[in-house]
C-alpha cells in the first residue's frame, strides 16, 4: 500500500491525442457559437429588427449563460455516473438539446420567436460547454493544462471557420441560395444551422465515449488539487451565523444600490434598456439577502446558499483576472453584434436586408470571423511556446492589444478585402482569451470546486455582454447617430485596456 500512494498524488501525463480526444467535443460546441455569433444579428435584421433593437434582443445569450452556468458547475463537482463519468453527462444532454435548438433556430417566423430560441439555443450550449473548462482541470496535470487550453483552442477555431464562413461556401461552391424575400432566412443559413447541428452532437458523442474521468475518490488525492485558499472549514453555529448576517449586509447594500441607478435612469427618462443591468444588480443583492438570512437559521447545507456565499470567496487570481475578462469580452460582444451592420453600412453602403449587396457584405463578415477563427486556429499551438518563454500574463497582454488595434482598424479601412488584415489581430487576441485566463485560473482553484468556479467566471464573460447589449445601442444611437462601425472602435478600445489590465495578474503558473 505504501508503494502505490506516490502514484495516486500526481496525475499521469496525458499523450496528445487523449488530449485530441478530451478537447474534441469543443469543435462541435464552437460550431454552434459561431453560428449563432456570425448570424443571428442577420436573423433579427431579416426579421424586422433596426439596428438599436439588436443589442438588446441579444440579451438573452448572456443572461442564460449567467443563471446556467454555475449551476451546471455546481451539480457536475456532485456528479458522478458509473459509466460516464462527472462531466460527460452534461455534455451529453446539452449536445442534445443543442442540436435540436439549432435547427429550429433560422426557421423562426417571427423576431421574438428567434429572440426567444436564441435564449433556448444558448442555455443548451452552455450545458455542454461549461464543464469542458473543470474537464481539463480535472483530468491534466499543472505543466499541461496550457497546451490542455491550447487543444480547446485550436478545436474552437477550427470549428468557428467553417462555421462562421458556412453560409458564404454554400452560396459560393453549391449555388444555395443566399437571399429570400422579406422577412424569410435564406436557404443558405439555414442548411448552415442544419449542418451545425450535426457536427455539434456528433463531435461531442466522441469526446463523451473516447475520454475517461478519475472517480471523485481519486481525483481529491491529486496533490495539484489542494489549494490552501479555499477549504471547506467545519464551522461552529455562530460562525455560520456571523457569515450569513455579512452575507445579508452585502447583499441589502447591493440591492440599495441597484435601486437608487433603477431610480436615477428612470428620472432621466433613458432607453429602457439601460434598466437590465440595474435590475440585475438588484436582484443580485435580494438573493444575497435571502442566503443570508438561510444561513443564518442554519441552513446552509443547500445549493443555493453554498452558490451565493461562494460568489464572495473568490481566489485572488480569480479576482485579477475578471477585469481582464470583462474589457476582453465587452469587445468580442460588440464585435458579434455591431460587425454586420457596420461593415455592411459603412463599407457597402446599404442597410437593405433584403439587397444582394447588403447580403453580399453578411456573408462577407461570416468569412471575416471565419479568418479570424482560422487564424486563432493557427496560433493556438504557439501560445505555450510563447508563455514559456515570458509568462502566461505577458502572452495574454500582447494577444489583446493585437485584437484590439486590429478592431480598431475596421473603421479606417475603406476596401471589404483589407478586413482580413483587421481579422488576423482580432485572431490572436481570440486564441489566447480561450486558453491564457483559464490556464492562469485552473491551478488557482480547489478540485471539489473546479466546475463552480469556472462557472463563476463565465460571470465575467456574461457581464460585459449584458453591458454591451445595454448600453451599446443607447451610445450607438445618442452619440454616434446610429454608424454602427463606431461600435468596434469602442471595442477596440475595450481589448487593449484589457491587455493593460494583464500586468496586475498575480500567476503563480
């Protein structure tokens, strides 16, 4: 017995293709993303919306993936099923329902049914998704969990460049057509969809039947999974108490806050858009409110009240990093959003949904984020060589000022094909925003909590999209007339303080 207990504190070095097998899975995962990312502004067009209406209709992605994704965190660290395993059965379920959601999607006949499948097709992908970041955590030692990333990576490029430039290859190569009549999607994104549907269910059957997990028993022994920051503490009753009155005092002074901007939008009388926001935090404080109060009648053993009181428990790096995070993503969601209107206004010169220019700039943006995901693609693989040769952080912070000069340069470029050159910044800065923060992260966090937390941190890529999908169409349409272009510059701007905010990213990797 003695012999064998080294071999249980340290996880065995994976060979490449388990490490191909385990990342598989996120290949059909980012063709849903992209897909959704390159096309569902062009639905909302199609089906009647203006250019102000579209942020706020996209709000539903990422207000889904804010009450999903720790809650499917959650339940995965409790999971464990004799055949698949602790996180494979979400990937399994959401693939699922994914899949279906994807082809009823560009079928839609009206704007709020698509707004409302938009929300479905969402939560369903983030079933899947979610626990793929805890997969790595779980199942890679501390040296490899970057290249771990790395694989994601170049899965999630590879599949958004086909994805993303589906609808252009189908018009291109297979004469499908790429326009309909008012208010119908073209037979281009549709089969698009279709096909990502496919690709999404079967990729992610391999990773399900090709990847093995460690039982929950073996998994706690790896050394590289105790952290010392975060433990579960046996707490006396007072302790408990005491916590959970702090709990109800953040929490009642974050609803007071929310309130008193709810009351200050509605005495200026502003779009009511921007009140989503305010209402989250809001709502945000009355749950902490709430779990206080259960916390202190001595409940606390419940899912709720661990996922509430977790939220102020946050590791240190977890913390740095979710600054980098919000300006990151509140550029990428303004790119998603605004790209199709911008290019298609500011450089073919029409907002006619129903033109063959106008859809000839749409499917000339899907080749764009297809470049983009190719180039991410391409570069994933010399990410960690880059790393090792600075640090993590120092990678991260010159990916993003590369993203955001590239977004940026959209607006001075007066030739469609230039965008290409734009794209290949926003690549880079693309690639490592999917490895670099979760490398950085991953050895941060306990291995009872690896699911939760990387769900907690999803928070800083739903966050700045709600933002962005509040605030953007607001600024857009008061200060910039409604040019939808000015919003990357805005993004642009956004990605290189994200890169600033890299130097103060305590990484211990």
């Amino acid at each position: 017995m003695v012999t064998e207990t080294p071999a249980l504190t340290k996880k065995p070095t994976l060979s490449f293709w388990e490490i191909w097998n385990m990342s598989f899975g996120f290949l059909g995962i980012q063709f849903g993303f992209a897909l959704q990312n390159a096309n569902t502004s062009r639905i909302f067009e199609t089906l009647g919306a203006n250019v102000e209406q579209i942020p706020i209709l996209w709000i539903a992605a990422p207000m889904t993936g804010l009450i999903v994704q720790p809650i499917i965190g959650y339940f995965s660290d409790r999971t464990w099923h004799p055949r698949l395993g602790r996180r494979r059965p979400y990937f399994l379920v959401g693939a699922v329902l994914a899949s279906i959601a994807l082809c009823i999607m560009p079928n839609s006949p009206t704007l709020w049914v698509a707004a409302g499948m938009l929300w479905v097709m969402d939560a369903s992908i983030n079933i899947s998704m979610e626990p793929f970041r805890a997969f790595v955590g779980d199942n890679l030692p501390s040296e490899q969990r970057t290249a771990g990333f790395a694989m994601q990576s170049f899965f999630i490029g590879t599949g958004a460049v086909v994805a993303s430039a589906l609808p252009w290859m189908l018009t291109n190569w297979l004469g499908v057509s790429n326009v309909a009549p008012e208010g119908e999607i073209s037979a281009s994104v549709k089969w698009s969809f279709y096909l990502g549907a496919i690709v999404f269910f079967v990729t992610v059957l391999w990773t399900v039947a090709r990847s093995r997990e460690y039982p929950p028993e073996v998994l706690h022994g790896f050394e590289d999974n105790v952290t010392d920051e975060i433990q579960v503490e046996d707490l006396s009753r007072e302790e408990y108490e005491r916590g959970g009155k702090r709990l109800s005092r953040i929490g009642g002074l974050t609803a007071l806050f929310g309130a008193v901007i709810i009351g200050l939008l509605l005495r200026a009388g502003l779009n009511k858009e921007l009140y989503v926001l305010a209402s989250g935090i809001f709502f945000v404080g009355i749950l902490w409110v709430v779990a206080g109060a259960m916390k202190q009648q001595g409940r606390y053993k419940n899912g709720f009240v661990a996922i509430m009181s977790d939220l102020l428990q946050m590791p240190r790096t977890m913390q740095q990093l979710a600054l980098v995070q919000f300006f990151s993503w509140f550029a990428l969601f303004s790119m998603w959003i605004y790209t199709t209107a911008g290019v298609t206004k500011h450089l073919y010169g029409t907002s006619d949904t129903t033109s063959a220019l106008y859809n000839e700039g749409a499917d000339w943006v899907g080749f764009c984020f297809a470049v983009y995901n190719g180039v991410a693609a391409l570069v994933a693989f010399a990410l960690p060589v880059l790393a090792r040769h600075t640090s993590r952080r120092i990678t991260h912070l010159i990916c993003l000022v590369l993203g955001g000069l590239g977004l940026l340069s959209v607006y001075f470029f007066n030739d469609p094909t230039l965008l290409l050159l734009s794209m290949v910044g926003v690549g880079i800065a693309w690639a490592s925003i999917l490895s670099m923060p979760y490398a950085m992260l991953a050895g941060a966090l306990p291995s009872n909590k690896m699911g939760y937390y990387m769900g907690v941190f999803n928070f800083f890529i739903v966050i700045p999209q709600i933002v962005a999908a509040t605030i953007l169409g607001f600024i857009v349409g008061r200060f910039f007339g409604g040019e939808a272009i000015y919003a990357l510059v805005v993004g642009g701007v956004g990605m290189i303080l994200a890169g600033l905010l890299c130097l103060i990213v305590e990484d211990e990797g």
